[in-house]
C-alpha cells in the first residue's frame, strides 16, 4: 500500500509537536516538609517513589511556595501574583466564594491557549460560587472550571473543613436530592453530633484548644456545621484512593492529547486517616502512614504513564503548598511517634512561620524527554510556572496579569543554577530575598506558636540571615550589616508598591 506522501508528512509534523508539547502533571502535597522525604535527607521513613523521581529529574533544595498556608500559596501558584498583594487570600472557611481573579490569566488558561486538556484533582481551597451562601445542591460556580480547568474533580476546601464532599465540575458527586446539604460556618445547624458535645462518638480526638469540634462525620470532628448530603459525604481512609482514581481516569481519557493535570493531594494535612494498607506502616504514627500513601500514589501515576507509553515526555512536577505542622488540631501521634524524623530537615519553623521552613519544600521536576538529572540550589518559586510556561508556548502575558511571575524555564529545566535573585517569602511576616541574603520584617506576637509547636519567625527587631552558609537561620546578622537591612527594606517597600 502506498500512502501519500503528504498525509506522512503530517504524520512526523504532529509527532514533532507532540514531541515538543509535554504532558504537564503538577502534583502538590498538602503541608509536606523539606525534611520529609528520604531523598531529602529522611532516614526514619522511606519514600521511594519519589526518590525515583528525583534521581531522574531535578532536585531543587532552594524551590519555595510563596506562603506558609495553603490558600495563598495556590492563588501564587493560579494567579502569579503575590497572594499578600489582595485582601482575603488567607486560610479560607469551607463555604468562601471564589477568590481567583475571572479577569486575569490563570496557570490552566496558559496551557488551555496553547491547546493542552486540562484538569484538576484533589484539594481546591481557593472558594467557589460568588458569595457565601450558595445552594451546594445545584449548580455551583464559578469555580475551577470557571478559571482555567476544563474538568474538575474535587474537595472545596480543606480535608478538616465541611462540606465533606466531592465536588465534580460544577456538581456535589452523589447527591440526594432528598437529603439537601447546609452548610455552615457561623453555628450550628441541624441535630447531628459535634465533637464539643458528643467527644465519644470521635474515632480520632482533636488536641485541646484546637477547635476540630463542630459536625462529627466519619468519626472525625471538623471545623464548620453542616448537615445533610449523608450519601455524598467522603470516607476520609478513600479520599486518596477517590482522587488517584479520578488522576489515572484523566490521563486515560487525554492520553492522545497534551495535557494539563493539576494533582493537589491532601496528605499530610490533618485529618490523617490514610488508606488500611498504610495504617501504622511508618511507625510514625498517621503522620508518616500519610506520607507512604503519598509516595505510594506519585508511585502509581509514574506507573501509569509508563503502561501508556507517554512516560518520556510528561513532566511531573512535585512541590508541597506549605512547610510541615505535627499537632494541627488532631491527636494523631505525629508528636508522640516522631521517633527522630525531622520534618524540616535542619530548617527552623514550619507552617505557618516565616522562617525557611515554612516555604522552602520538597521541589522535584522530572522530564525524561527534556532535563537530565541534577540537584540544583538555584532559587525557585511555584509562582514562576505561569509565565515559565507561557514563555514556552510564546504566550504574551497581557501587562497587569501575573506581576510577580518571572520566566524561569531554564532555572527549572536545570540549566541556569541561580533562579530568582530576589523573592518575597510571607509567613506570619514578609520577607524578603536578595542575592541569597534573607531579611525578615519586624513583627508583633508570640515567637513560638505553642499548639503547633512552630516557631514563627516573629521578632520586634529586624532579622538578617545569609542564606549562602546558614539556611538554618542561626545567625542574625541586622546589627552587623545596617545598610544591607536597610537596602532590602527598601526593595521589599519598593515591590510591595509596585
Ligand atoms: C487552621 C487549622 C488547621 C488547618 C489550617 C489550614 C485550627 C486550629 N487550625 O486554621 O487545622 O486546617 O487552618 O491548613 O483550626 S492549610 O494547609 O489548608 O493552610
Ligand atoms: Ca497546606
């Protein structure tokens, strides 16, 4: 049989777009730590899945969110802007409206207008609907698929939040129509047990003095009222299951395509209640089971593309929202079980601080097709893949979107080692980055958060760390370099006026 030659020459044409377009899976733990990992330095747990990524790709052991919680991070990482920059991006309740900007270029949209599929899977937290009070049994929106993602399979808030559901574009996923949910976050609605009054209905208590006390479902006390919806309400030990199944369904489905998938897991975010398979598999309490079920599932999506053929040219990147917390509110043994492992490996604080440990997290990409395997110490940020992507499509971010991304491809795909030469770092206070020196800004309030455990960087006085030789900020250095506090107090006053 002859085929014509130009149908052949489409044929190579299409191969080499697709060659030159890889599948993009970002995958964001939920409150991991640079310490975390074995490839991080672990050694009281083993994560070899990810060790396996990382050894093919590049590891960075200076890659950051902007923010020390969740919601901020993830608008950075939708919007490219500086989360600090717009009032209300802090830790949202569980019925907030949708907080991404409608009129701005998302992340997703960059790869939407360069063709790909796009999805997101797992942990939003970035508000739905226009107000508060929204009807959760009809249609609710606008949401993910409002800015940026063509499909969307996920939970709206936090896996501690109500509404304890999965919501499927723009649809709460088996609802009953004749058990409508009500949600809400002001008091109590209904008849149905809460933590305060019925403690002995809970399979896993709350730490004193950290709420988790409202609706009880699945054993486990939540923040916020809801009642209803008892057929659409997770089982939190398949939640993660639920979501790698709905990854793997994607990536089946968009396997001819390029594709964009965003995999926002919940672990290790409290509640910590992985898969029967993982129970007390760490023998750090549910804390390190979590941990083994999420490099167990990273695990699972390599294998998958690698059934599919499309291995070699899918980039996964791998990163956490946020630094690491033990006692987040539930009485899980992740205190009482660390048994030495050290969630931020040598950096001080966590969640919540604006010491390194609150931003700098695990930060793994693995390209086969496109990067050869390194550790690289350059300075990079998840607000950077916007308009890294964008400048790989030859997009034009219009001006006025996305202010605070920067081009850093080649930081990324391991060829440049210093990334970013100045970053804005937000704990509790902002800091900010320069040439490797980090200067944190004054703050008020307590220095060690004492239910979590974190210190949180606050100081009345200034703070000046080199982070060249002392990631582990030991060594405030404000009173022996004036001009340089000075200087990056201005350049911080500058950015944040830009
Ligand atoms: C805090 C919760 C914490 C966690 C966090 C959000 C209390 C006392 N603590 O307010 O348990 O849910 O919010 O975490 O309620 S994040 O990773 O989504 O930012
Ligand atoms: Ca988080």
């Amino acid at each position: 049989m002859r085929i014509p030659l130009f149908l052949l020459l489409s044929f190579f044409c299409l191969q080499g777009i697709a060659q030159k377009k890889p599948n993009v899976i970002l995958i964001c733990a939920d409150d991991l730590g640079y310490g975390d990992l074995s490839c991080y330095g672990a050694t009281q747990i083993k994560t070899p899945n990810l060790e396996k990524l990382a050894a093919g790709g590049v590891r960075f052991t200076n890659g950051h969110s902007t923010s020390a919680t969740c919601t901020p991070s993830r608008y950075a990482l939708m919007t490219g802007e500086y989360p600090w920059r717009k009032k209300g991006t802090g830790i949202l309740p569980g019925d907030a409206a949708l907080i991404i900007p409608r009129n701005r270029k998302t992340l997703p949209q960059v790869f939407q207008d360069a063709g790909y599929q796009t999805a997101i899977v797992g942990k939003w937290h970035l508000g739905l609907g226009e107000q508060v009070e929204k009807n959760w049994n009809e249609e609710i929106k606008p949401g993910p698929n409002e800015v940026g993602f063509g499909y969307s399979f996920i939970f709206p808030a936090t896996a501690d939040r109500v509404p304890t559901v999965f919501v499927e574009d723009h649809r709460v996923l088996a609802l009953d129509k004749t058990d409508p949910i009500a949600v809400n976050y002001q008091q109590k609605i209904g008849n149905e047990p809460t933590g305060k009054e019925n403690p002995e209905l809970l399979k896993m208590k709350s730490s004193p003095q950290q709420g988790h006390d409202n609706t009880i479902v699945n054993g486990i006390g939540r923040i916020g009222f809801m009642t209803g919806g008892k057929m659409a309400r997770w089982t939190d030990e398949e939640l993660s299951l639920t979501f790698l199944a709905k990854a793997k369904e994607f990536i089946a489905a968009k396997n001819q395509d390029p594709f964009f998938l965003y995999f926002a897991l919940t672990e290790p975010h409290v509640p910590r209640m992985p898969a029967t398979m993982f129970k007390d598999k760490s023998g750090l309490g549910a804390r390190g089971d979590a941990i083994l079920q999420l490099d167990w599932t990273v695990g699972e999506i390599m294998k998958e593309l690698e059934n599919r053929g499309i291995a070699k040219n899918t980039m996964i990147i791998f990163t956490s929202d946020n630094g690491p917390v033990l006692d987040d509110g539930y009485q899980d043994e992740a205190v009482t079980r660390l048994n030495g492992h050290k969630p931020t490996g040598t950096l001080r604080g966590g969640k919540y601080s604006a010491l390194e440990g609150g931003t700098r997290v695990p930060f793994i990409i693995h390209w086969p097709a496109g990067i050869k395997p390194a550790v690289s110490g350059a300075l990079v940020s998840q607000i950077d893949f916007l308009k890294s992507f964008a400048a790989l499509f030859q997009q034009n971010i219009p001006n006025g979107m996305a202010t605070d991304s920067e081009n850093q491809w080649d930081a990324f795909i391991g060829k440049n080692r210093i990334g970013r030469s100045v970053y804005v770092e937000q704990g509790g206070a902002l800091s900010i980055i320069k040439d490797n020196w980090k200067y944190i800004t004054p703050q008020a309030g307590p220095a060690y958060a004492k239910f979590v455990g974190i210190e949180t960087g606050n100081l009345s006085s200034a703070q000046l760390y080199d982070l060249s030789k002392d990631k582990e900020e030991k060594n405030n250095l404000a009173t022996a370099h004036p001009d340089k506090v000075k200087a990056l107090a201005a350049l911080l006053e500058e950015i944040k006026n830009k």
